[in-house]
C-alpha cells in the first residue's frame, strides 16, 4: 500500500467515468462551452485570442497543450486523429486532462499525509488519501474541463514543495496555481505564512513543551495557575537566550494565551532573522509583486466578464462553508466524541468561551443580515444545486437564515478545534483568515470555491483524530454523493423552455 495504490485505485474510478461522462454528454457543457473553444484556439497556436467571458487565466490551457502533445504521438500510431494537432483537442481530449491531475492529486495527498503523520501506516494512509480524493466537488469536476482540479493540483503540489522546505520549488507551483485561478495567491500566501510559522515556531525544545503542557491538562485550575507562575519564574528571560528561544519558553504556558505568545515569538524571531527569512522566502516576494504587476495592468483581479463578477462583502459565504464541510465530514462533527470535546474546550476558559460564543453569533447574525447575496446567476440558473439549497432552505422562511447561525458558529468551531488539535493557534488563525480573504469576496455561492480551505482542514485536522471507522463512514457518505449528483448529470437531464439544448443538474 502506498502512493502507487493510491495511483491505481484512483484511476479504477477515473478512467471508467470519463469514458461514460464523454459517452452520454459528448459536447461541452455550462463554463466548457467557454473553455473548450478556447483551448482549442490554443491548439491552433492562436496564443493570443481571448474570450471575454472568462474570468480566469489561461494557465489550465498551457498545461492541456503540453498533455495533448504528450498524447498526439500515440493517437497517430492508433489512427484516432489526423495529422493536424488541432483536431486532437477535441471535448474528449482535453477533459481528460482533468484525470491526470486527479490520480496526481491522490498522490499528493498521500504524500502530505505521511508528512503530517509520519507515524501513520501506509494502509491508514491510502485509506484516507482515497476518501479524500473522492470529495465530491472534486470527484464531480474531474470529469469535465474546469479549471478546480487543476489548481487543487498545483495547490498541494506548492504546500507539499513548502513543507518539505523546498521554497523555489514551492513558489514555482504557486505561481502556476495563479496562472490557473488567480485567487490562488491567497493560498500561496498561506502557504508562505506557514513555512514562516515553521521556520519562526520550531525548537528543540518542542518535546519538552508538550511535556509540559500535557502535565498541566491534569492539574486543578489553582494547580495550573501555580505551575504557569513558577514556569514564569524559572523561565525568566535573560540576554544568554536568544529571541527564538526565549519566545519558545514564553509560548510554553497555558493554551487560553498561546496565541498571544505564538504572535510574540513569531514577530520577535522574524526580527531577528529578518535577513534569512527575506532570502529564503524570497520566490514568493517575487510571485507576490509579480501578481500585484498583473493587478495594476488588469484594473483588477478578474480578467473577463467583470460586470457579473465584482468584489461584494459576501460575509455570509464563509457561514455556508462552514456548514457545507461540517456536512460533508458529519462523522467528524456530528458526535458524541466531537461534541464532549467541545465542551471540555469550553470549559477550561468558561468567561473566554462564553465571550467567543456570543462575539461568534453576533458576527453570524450580522453577516446574514446585511452580507448575504443573491447573485442573478444563482436566483436564475435552476441547474445549479444552491438555487434549490437558497430557495428551499435558507431562504424559505424569513426567519430560517437566523435560525441556522447557531450552526454555522458551530460548524465553525468545530472545523477550528479539530484543527487546534495538531497545528498551532496563531496557524489556525491564518487558516481563518486565508478562508476569509477567498471567499468573502466572492458574490456567487459557488462551492467549488470551498475545495482548497475543505482539504487543508481534511489534511491537517484528521491525520490525528479519526478511526478507520471514521473515514469509511465519511467515504460512503462521498460515494452516495456522488453516485447521486453524477446520476442526475448523466440520466436526469431537461429543457428550458427559452432556450434550445439539453440542460443537466451540476454543482
């Protein structure tokens, strides 16, 4: 078991779809009546035609041009195309770029699985890898010729390369994940904060720390405040330590500050080693200004139809990711085990918790009250699954978006908690913040947009925390998924009475 059964086992799902996909719905299809001409004009060296509707760069189309010159040789061995290169970038063609990626994005999961928890077995590893890579969102895409897959790829690929502390390569991939979806350079950023957060937060001191802070879960309130005035005392800073060190020491203490002592140590690391870090994250300084050249000379961040897609304050979106993930991932969330743990996080800083809760609901109910949007697309296009979700659910009843923060401020702390668990609290924090930055402003409730952010929680918060229990339950429940959204694609399809052609349910 390893990255090659993961390979192999991803393409028995993979290549048999395709072949169905391409069977039942041979022409291009919603946004691929956008982009498969494009590619094609591509193919036909036409590099600098454009079409004004789309909004993303053209990144996803390099990378067909360099798969279908990979294929071309074969296909004239096999007959399937003539000499021209163009005619080999048929729908078929270029949707099957999407696979590659796929059983690549396996791949990389397993492999940044193993990284995260080199203590997992390979079995548990593939197991997990495999779930992850039948997420629906994903798992549906990878069939038709978006650009979702390929980002995801380059995404795992840069945060695989920065992990691995491999900087220039990780910012090469960040750079052509940008190429494919500029929001991308969010997730580059994160990225970049992480390895500054690594780069900042470790120490050989980090077995001694969990030590302690493990000591100090079994010991009374009084106990714990006695321990943190005598660690203060013998950890008292002097000029023989250096800031690493003696931020490290400081951030030791009980959790309720240790995001106040992460941002502490961080900052007065960065200072000391500002020369380093500049070098050392200096490929992502340069993709950085790079992108912000593309802005100035674009106008903007959106490079077609920038009339249906401009920057709203959409600070509802990040509610209904909250709850879309929560939902995907139940077993994980939806537990006795997950609730108990909860609660015992809320009960160790009960005054704290009790602000954070109401902070966390005021904030929800303001953010569905005046920073919920309905975009024209989603009240007009019946093809897509959130026109129903808005229509039956969250706008059903004028009360019913009030009545669903509760949940979203608990999905919310759930996703966090879990993630608390293995990373620390100021790397949280960036999470929430990269999360916040892609999807606020964003009109359109869109959940492909919510891959990137679900799979980094996916990563980070079950290496440690599930049961193969666990993860078979949830892989049934992305199995049922997608066996009935991919049903309704293929056999379920219906007519517009305005318009001609053959309309299909999608995501």
């Amino acid at each position: 078991m390893g990255k090659l059964a993961v390979a192999a086992i991803t393409s028995l799902w993979v290549i048999p779809m395709s072949i169905i996909v391409n069977h039942i719905v041979p022409r291009p299809y919603m946004d691929e009546i956008f982009h498969v001409p494009q590619a094609q004009q591509y193919c036909n060296w036409n590099l600098m035609s454009w079409d004004p509707m789309i909004t993303t760069p053209p990144g996803l189309y390099y990378l067909s041009l360099a798969h279908v010159a990979s294929l071309f040789p074969g296909m004239l061995l096999m007959g399937t195309t003539s000499d021209s290169f163009s005619e080999a970038c048929s729908t078929s063609v270029l949707r099957s770029t999407n696979p590659v990626f796929a059983v690549l994005c396996g791949v990389l999961v397993f492999e940044i699985i193993r990284f995260l928890g080199p203590n997992l077995s390979d079995r548990k590893a593939t197991l997990m890898a495999l779930v992850i890579s039948l997420y629906p969102l994903h798992w549906f895409f990878t069939f038709l010729y978006y650009t979702d897959v390929a980002s995801l790829t380059a995404f795992l690929a840069m945060y695989l390369a920065c992990l691995r502390k491999r900087y220039f390569l990780s910012a090469f991939f960040g750079a052509l994940a940008i190429l494919i979806r500029q929001t991308n350079v969010v997730w580059m950023l994160f990225v970049a904060c992480s390895g500054v957060l690594d780069f900042t937060l470790d120490s050989p001191r980090q077995i001694e720390k969990e030590k302690v802070d493990q000591h100090s879960h079994h010991q009374s309130k009084d106990g714990k405040e006695a321990t943190l005035r005598s660690s203060l005392r013998k950890r008292k800073p002097d000029s023989s330590l250096d800031p690493f060190d003696r931020a490290k020491s400081i951030s030791s203490t009980e959790d309720t500050s240790g995001l106040v002592y992460d941002v502490y140590a961080v900052i007065s690391t960065s200072w000391s080693f500002k020369w380093k870090l500049l070098v050392t994250f200096s490929p992502f300084i340069v993709v950085v200004i790079a992108f912000g050249v593309f802005i100035i000379w674009n106008g903007g961040i959106v490079l077609g139809a920038k009339e249906d897609h401009v920057v709203s304050p959409h600070f509802a979106q990040i509610m209904y990711f909250s709850l879309v993930s929560s939902l995907f991932t139940a077993p994980l969330h939806f537990s006795v085990v997950q609730l108990r743990n909860l609660l015992q996080e809320f009960s160790r800083n009960r005054p704290l918790s009790l602000v954070l809760t109401f902070v966390a609901l005021l904030a929800g109910l303001a953010s569905v009250h005046f920073f919920s949007l309905a975009h024209p697309y989603l009240l007009a296009d019946n093809r897509h699954y959130p026109f129903y979700l808005w229509r039956k659910i969250i706008n059903a009843h004028w009360l019913m978006k009030y009545m669903l923060v509760p949940v979203y401020v608990y999905s919310w702390f759930s996703i966090l908690t879990l993630l608390a668990k293995t990373r620390r609290k100021i790397w949280v924090l960036v999470y929430f913040l990269a999360t916040c930055a892609v999807l606020v402003p964003t009109p359109l409730i869109e959940f492909r947009y919510y891959t990137i952010p679900f799979y980094i929680f996916m990563l980070h918060s079950s290496v440690r925390n599930s049961s193969c229990a666990t993860w078979l339950l949830t892989g049934t429940i992305f199995v049922c998924i997608n066996v009935f959204t991919m049903g309704m694609f293929l056999f379920r399809p219906f007519k517009w009475s305005h318009e001609d052609g053959v309309q299909r349910f999608i995501w």
